[in-house]
C-alpha cells in the first residue's frame, strides 16, 4: 500500500513538472530566438570546432620548444650471411637478436623560428575566436531579420482579421436593412463579394505568416512540425536609438572597434606578419644539439670454455678463429673468451644483462643544418608569405570600405524609412477620418456601399502601408545598432 502511494506521489509530482515545462515553452521572443539559434546552428558550431582546431595548433606551437625525444627497441631472428649486431662482422650462424636506442635533439638557436611560427598560431587561434563572434553576431542579425519579417505578418494578419469582421458587420447590418426595406439588395450582394475577398486576403496573409515562421524555425534548425509561436511585442513599444545617435561616421568608428571581423581582419594579418620572419628563418643555418643511448643483444654471442677436448683445434692464424665440433667462431670479437681449465669444452651465451651492460654506448653533441640547395622552396615560401601579407591588407582595405558603404546605405535607408512612416502615419490618419465619415453617410443612406467598400479597403491598405514602413524603420535602426556594436534587441 505504502509503494502505491508514493508512486501516486512521484507520478503527480512528474505530471506538474511537465505541465510546468510545458508552461514555460510559450512564444519565443528574439532573445530566446538567438539564443536557441546561437546553440543549435550547424555553421555557428563549425566555427566553434575551426576555433577548437586553432587552438590546438597553437598550444602544439608553444610546446615545439621543448627538445625532441624518442626510444625504439627491436627484436628479431636472422639467418644466411649477414651482420652480427653485437661484432659487426659477417657470420653465417642462425641468431637471435634485440636492439634498443633512445635518442633526443633539442635547438639551440634558429633566428626564433619557433617563437614566430608560436605567435603566428597564436594570432591565428584569436582571430578563429573573433570568427566565432561574427558567425554569432550574423545569425543574430538573420534571425532578427526573419523575426521582424514573421512579425510584420502576423500584424498584417491581425489587420486583416479586423477587416473581415468589420465586413461581416457591415453585412449583417445591411441584409437587416434590406430585409427591412431600406436599402436594395444589391447593396448587400456588393458586402458579401467585399466579406469573401477579405476571407481571401485573410487566408493569404495566414499562409504568409506560416511561411516566415517555417523560416524562422529553419533558421533556428527546429523541426518543421514542432509546434512553434513567436511573442507579438508592439511594434511602437520597440526601443531605437535616435536618429542623432546613428550619425554613419560615429557608427562606422565604433564599427571599427567592434566589429569581429575588424578584430578578425587585424589578428591575421598579425598571424601573416610573424609568418613571414618565420619563413625567412629557414634561410639561415640552424643549430641544435644531441645525445643518445642505445645497447643490444645477439644469441651469438658466446664464452668457449675448456682445454682438451675433441674436435677443438687451436687459434687459426691466418683467420683468427677456432674451429669447435665443426663450427668456425672467429676470435676478433672483444666478447669471446678461451678459457684453460678442468671442465670439458662446450660454448655459453652471455647473459641479456651482462651484454646489455657490456653494449652499453653513449654519443652528445652539436650540429649544424645549413640550407644550400631544396629546389628554391625556403625562398618561395617566404615570398609566398609576403603576398599573403598583402592581400591580407587589401581584405582589410576592402573589408573598411564596405562597412562604412553598408553603414551609410543603412543611415540613409533609415532615414528614408522614417519618413515614409511619418507620412504613411499622416496617410492612415486622413484615411480613418474618410471612413468615420462615409460610413455615417452610408448608414444614413446617402453613399452607395461601392463607396463605403472603396473607403474601407483604402484604409486597409493605408493600414497595412503604415505597418510595413514601421516594421522596415524599426529594422533599418536595428542594424545601424547593431553596427554600433549594441546587439540586436527588441
């Protein structure tokens, strides 16, 4: 009974937290839009993993001043005529052997080559941070875009709802007329062709609104058939700069300073600058030093012991060897011993430790590497390295020059705007005063309904005018903030 109540309690209290999650979804405002759009976007993540990559390269760059080290150790069987490892001479006798070498090289000096070529990956991994920032700031300005656009429809849509009601008003108001006797049927059959072409404009602008919000969510990488709404703030109540605050020159300034691709621009023509001294370091002579340790092991090497034994020949003069049961084993090897005594004659292998110890070598030193000859490559890279320092500064030359292009193509275009809301303003102002008035008249039944419809569908249409330049003022202020370095905010 107990397990039953408390799983009562966990299933409500799961129950809650879901319809508390669900809650919360609601419509998205620009702000949950970004940042959904920020974390999600597929290009805004591969310039997080070019970022990754960057860096990568620059810690390996910093850690290229630490001296090279490695071991190798081999092991193997050899037989037919070939090398003893531990004699360097000839033999013919099947051997098992192992080898083992550690060696290490660290520079002493290459006209700072590596401190260059660091700073260079250093610039760069900063610059690949700033490219991360631009891809952000882009998709904030393509998604406030297409939030403004799925704005501004449903607006259209909201204009248009209250222009099929006032139609179906109108009409119900004129069939009681008509049905009264004071007016003529066809001023009810010209309400009715006006209610249906409104339907129709109504259920265009709807589809309008599901295509910018398809849009949208395409652009914030959600599923298609998720459900999916957008908050609908007023458009009057959108904060913007004044027009005095967005003069092209201060915005192009600040533009300057922060702008991430300035930023970007700037760090990779730094990264090419030190990638020139470091291309042209590989024309001089470099210094280094060295050092190593390494031993081995054979099977064939061995010890003879006794004096008198059958078989056993004395030393060969003229090859410097004894013959053992048949066996031929040279004498020049500082390894092998004779050894006069009691016991019988027979062969030992030296132990893999005493021979290790007894192979044990060391070498350390300096050298040198002077380049004299590779096919020209050291001095075409550094002349390579040179030209892709001056195209980096005309990507900056050009880069400056379509910014502060963009920026006052905006200023204008906000300019511009702006007035065309103020008159669209005055326009929808003139038109809500000759609608008031016809449609008096018309109820008084001096004007036909072709002239009450025409009046009606010019405000409409004043409205819709009136909506549009405020939503294109709103958005060209928008970006000249955005260009200021403020953000996209609404």
């Amino acid at each position: 009974m107990l397990f039953f109540k408390r799983l009562s309690y966990c299933l409500f209290f799961g129950l809650g937290l879901v319809q508390e999650s669900q809650a919360q979804e609601g419509p998205w405002d620009l702000r949950r839009c970004v940042e959904y759009a920020i974390a999600n976007n597929i290009s805004t993540k591969q310039a997080d993993v070019q970022r990754r990559i960057s860096e990568l390269l620059y810690q390996q760059g910093k850690k290229a001043r630490i001296p090279t080290a490695d071991f190798n150790t081999n092991t193997g069987y050899q037989f037919g005529r070939s090398i003893d490892p531990t004699t360097n001479l000839f033999t013919n006798q099947q051997l098992l052997f192992q080898g083992f070498q550690f060696n290490t090289n660290v520079t002493i000096f290459n006209w700072n080559r590596i401190t260059n070529n660091m700073l260079a990956s250093k610039f760069e991994a900063e610059a690949a941070l700033a490219d991360v920032e631009k891809n952000k700031n882009d998709l904030a300005l393509n998604v406030a875009t297409a939030y403004l656009t799925a704005l501004l429809s449903k607006v259209q849509v909201d204009i248009v709802e209250v222009q099929v009601k006032q139609s179906a008003s109108q009409l119900n108001d004129t069939r009681k007329r008509v049905e009264a006797g004071t007016l003529p049927e066809l001023n009810s059959v010209d309400l009715e062709a006006q209610l249906a072409r409104d339907s129709s404009s109504l259920i265009t602008a709807q589809s309008t609104y599901e295509l910018n919000l398809l849009s949208l969510k395409a652009l914030l990488a959600l599923d298609a058939g998720a459900p999916f709404a957008i908050a609908v703030p007023p458009v009057d109540r959108i904060p913007v700069d004044p027009i005095a605050e967005l003069e092209p020159e201060l915005v192009y300034t600040m533009a300057l300073q922060n702008q991430p691709v300035i930023k970007a621009n700037d760090l990779r023509k730094k990264s090419l600058e030190y990638s020139i001294k470091a291309a042209k370091s590989n024309l001089y002579p470099s210094f280094f030093a060295f050092g190593g340790l390494a031993s081995n092991f054979a099977s064939s090497n061995r010890k003879i012991t006794g004096a008198n034994f059958l078989g056993y020949n004395p030393p060969n003069p003229s090859n410097g060897a004894v013959t053992v049961n048949g066996d031929v084993i040279p004498l020049q090897s500082p390894n092998i011993q004779i050894q006069q005594g009691n016991k019988s004659f027979g062969e030992l292998w030296e132990g893999w430790g005493t021979q290790m110890s007894n192979n044990f070598r060391q070498n350390i030193g300096i050298g040198i590497s002077i380049p004299i000859l590779g096919g020209w490559q050291a001095r075409t890279n550094y002349q390579q390295s040179k030209l892709n320092l001056a195209n980096a500064n005309l990507i900056i030359e050009q880069g400056n020059l379509n910014l502060k292009s963009s920026i006052y193509n905006a200023y204008t275009s906000a300019v511009a705007a702006m007035q065309k809301f103020n008159a669209a303003r005055n326009s929808v102002n003139a038109a809500e005063r000759s609608y008031n008035f016809t449609l008096r008249r018309y109820e008084l039944g001096l004007l036909s309904t072709l002239e009450l419809i025409t009046s009606q569908t010019n405000l409409t249409r004043s409205k819709i005018d009136m909506v549009n330049a405020q939503f294109d003022y709103v958005f060209r202020m928008k970006v000249l903030e955005f260009y200021k370095g403020q953000g996209i905010k609404l």
